[in-house]
C-alpha cells in the first residue's frame, strides 16, 4: 500500500505479501555461526537489491546503521556489493566484521593447532583467577573459568592481533560463552539455570570451530566488495555527504531487548567494558536512559505524542521510555535520509507491539518519521514472521514467553519503504 501525505490509514488492513514472507534459497551457515537475538532473514536483503533494481536503482553501496551480527552486510558482500555498516554493541560488530570475510582453510587449521597446543602450556594461577571480573564468577564455574582464560590467552599467543584471523577466534569464543556457563539455554532474560551442567570448554571450542570452518567452506562472498563496519552510535554518525543507494535495516523495539545485558558474557570476558551496564548507554529502545521526557514529548511526531500520551497513563516509566525511543528513531530516520544518494532506497523492517492494552503502532510512527524527514513513495507492506526467529508470545506481564497459551503479539511484520527524490535537499 502506498501512502501519499496521509499516514492516517488501516496499519491491521494492509495485507501480506507473499514476495517478502520466505526466501527463495537455503540460509547460508555463515548466519549461524554466532547466536544474536532479533537476527532478521537473510532474505530480505536480496529482495531489497531486486527489489530496487526493479526501480533502475543503483545499488552499489548498501548500508545497515543497526547491523547486529551482519546479515546484510553478509547478503550486500554475497551480492558484489560494498557496505557500510553500524552497530553500539561491540559483540555485534565483531561478528558482523568476522562474517564479512573470507579465510583460508589451511590458514585457520593452522590456527586452531597452534591455538590447542599454546592452551596446553599455559597454566592458570590463583592469582590470575583473583583478577577475573566478579561478575563473570557469577556466571560461571570455576573450572571453566580457568579453562576459558587459558583458551581466550592462548588465542592472543597464537595470532597476530590485526589479523582478520584474530577476529574469526574471537567470535568461536565469544559463541562458546553461554554453553560453558550457568546461563539459562535460550532465555532471552539473563538468568541462571541452576540444573544446567555447563559445557566443556574445550570440547564446546572444538564443535564451534566446526560450525565456522564448515559455514567458510561454503563461503560465497565477494572478495572485491568494500566493506566498513563501524562499533558507534548512529546517532552520533557524522555523513558530510550522501554515499548511500539502499538502506536495509530493522531497529531496535523500544524495551524488548537489552542488548548489552544479552551479551555480557562476551563483553566482559573480551574486556569490551568492565561493566556492561555501560555499553546500555545509547542503545535505542533500552530502558535505562536519563533523558529528559518534557523536551523528548516536544520533538515527537503526532503518532509518537498520541502513544506515549496513551502509555503515560498506564506506565510512566515505560511512556518516558517510548518516548526516548521515538525521538531516537525520527533522528535515525533523518540522517538516513541524508545519508543517502539521489533517488537511493531505503527498507526498514519493523513490527507493532503492545504495552498494557495501549498498541504501539513502531510502524505507523516510522511512516510519520519518514515523510518529515523527507521521503517520497512511501509503500508499506507486511510479511510473517516465522516463529523460528522470534516468538510471537507474550506472558501477563508482557514479556517474551514460548508458552502458546499466552497473548500473541507478534505474528506479523512491516516492510516501510521510502525513496529520495533526485534533488531533494538533505535537512
Ligand atoms: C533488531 S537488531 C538488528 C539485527 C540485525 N538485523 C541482524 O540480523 O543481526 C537492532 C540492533 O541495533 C543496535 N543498536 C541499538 N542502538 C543503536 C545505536 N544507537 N547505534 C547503532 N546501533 C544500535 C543493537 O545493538 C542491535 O544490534
């Protein structure tokens, strides 16, 4: 549905539409080298290249300012194309950075050998283990603490620290962090499973180092593609000029992850932060901010100022929240507008939630942020959301539950598009 001026329309009514809903090819392995949650298809994004094509639109530089682990970055590469990429969460960057490269096969079993027979000369001391943040003994045992400092030390022996080598071994580490500590399996809340037996250090590094060397095998990504990831707040992001033709990204939802709570296993054991608490600074969407809410409420668009107006009187703390997370996605929806090249596209995937009775229509306020910001042709459309990538329930308390007796929320999802007119001036 395309929507000239007028925002006011039927969000519910607008129908799916089967080219977005599955891909036509199996997922490469590569996407699943490394756990990240709301990790969206890797579809989408050879469907925004055909898609803007279909336009005569040029799509040599793509770009996803929320990269997560870099699934389109990964596709743009697939597809011959450069990329630019960012993301606030050093864990995502990391990730994003190592899927973006091809390894040499004898180069990395070269690695992981040296790797194992470097861990079997180091020993741990009581001393180094006093050393180790308190918070990583809350997570884990001791035996696998000591066993990961030797591995992660053996690591930093064993590779040279510039190489894209390093970053490849840093991400099998990173990925081995949940299964060898206490961690509940699969919870999207950080909480301890008190029957779980934590994995074996080694024997988790060993089946991880499989899943990579195998997903690199099959590795089919453009070796001349430029790529640039960045670990920044887009907010801060700094564009003197347009250098953009496609944009594919899905935000941040307003308090459905933490996502630097999700990944402070891996903060803290690759010295990203001492407390990860500080990485939630300026993460879009995150609970915790000290903004200031009478001066957030001013800037926001009509369909931001009529939700948060709604959730204030059920929640305030959650109303300051949305509002926060409003004003960053209208600031975020004009830098990629001037981001972008004359007539450049851009995609943003986005699902409504609820809080509360009151609906948090992200999509509607998106569409809003949009034509303020200056793009033309806006279509929305809808796809399905597989239940393998997020569960559509929610418990009493709203908060995500794989029990299907709860309230379903999301089972649907928005593809807004909108493009940048030749000319048209950058605000
Ligand atoms: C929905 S996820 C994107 C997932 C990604 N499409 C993928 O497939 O992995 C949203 C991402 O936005 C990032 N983010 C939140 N606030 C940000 C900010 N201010 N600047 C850059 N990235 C931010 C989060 O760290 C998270 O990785």
């Amino acid at each position: 549905m395309q929507i000239n001026g007028n925002i006011n329309i039927d969000f519910d009514a607008i129908p799916i539409e089967e080219f977005w809903n599955t891909g036509d090819v199996k997922e490469n392995k590569m996407h699943r080298i490394h756990a990240y949650p709301a990790k969206f298809p890797a579809f989408i994004t050879s469907k925004a290249i055909d898609y803007a094509e279909n336009y005569k639109q040029n799509t040599n530089w793509i770009a996803d300012m929320f990269c997560g682990c870099g699934t389109t970055a990964y596709e743009a590469t697939r597809n011959g194309k450069n990329f630019w990429g960012s993301d606030i969460n050093p864990v995502a960057t990391l990730i994003a950075k190592t899927k973006s490269q091809v390894y040499i096969d004898s180069i990395l079993v070269k690695y992981y050998d040296t790797i194992l027979i470097n861990y079997q000369k180091i020993n741990i001391s009581r001393n180094d283990l006093k050393e180790i943040n308190e918070r990583i003994w809350y997570w884990f045992k001791e035996e696998q603490i000591a066993d990961l400092l030797k591995l992660k030390l053996s690591i930093y022996q064993s590779i040279p620290l510039k190489s894209k080598y390093f970053n490849f071994f840093l991400t099998a580490f990173s990925n081995i962090l949940k299964p060898t500590s206490k961690w509940l399996t699969k919870s999207i809340k950080p909480q301890i499973d008190p029957n779980k037996k934590p994995a074996d250090v080694l024997i988790a590094f060993s089946k991880q180092f499989d899943i990579m060397r195998i997903a690199n095998l099959e590795n089919d990504i453009n070796n001349k593609s430029r790529v640039k990831i960045e670990n920044i707040n887009f907010l801060n992001k700094k564009t003197r000029k347009p250098f953009i033709d496609l944009i594919v990204t899905s935000p941040p939802y307003v308090t459905s992850y933490e996502y630097a709570d999700l990944h402070q296993l891996s903060t803290l054991w690759l010295d990203f932060a001492d407390d990860y608490k500080s990485l939630r600074e300026g993460s879009i969407g995150s609970l915790y901010h000290n903004s200031d809410f009478i001066k957030d409420v001013k800037i926001l668009n009509k369909t931001g100022e009529d939700i948060v107006f709604r959730l204030y009187n059920q929640d305030k703390r959650k109303a300051k929240s949305t509002a926060k997370y409003f004003v960053d996605m209208q600031r975020t929806i004009q830098k990629s507008f001037n981001m972008l090249n004359d007539n450049g596209i851009a995609l943003f995937v986005i699902g409504n939630t609820e809080y509360k009775g009151v609906r948090i229509n992200n999509a509607k306020h998106l569409a809003e942020s949009m034509l303020n910001a200056g793009f033309v042709d806006i279509e929305i459309t809808k796809r399905k959301i597989s239940n393998k990538i997020l569960t559509p329930y929610r418990d009493k308390s709203g908060k995500f539950t794989t029990d299907r007796n709860s309230r379903k929320v999301y089972s649907e999802e928005f593809i807004v598009i909108g493009k940048k007119r030749n000319g048209q001036k950058n605000f």
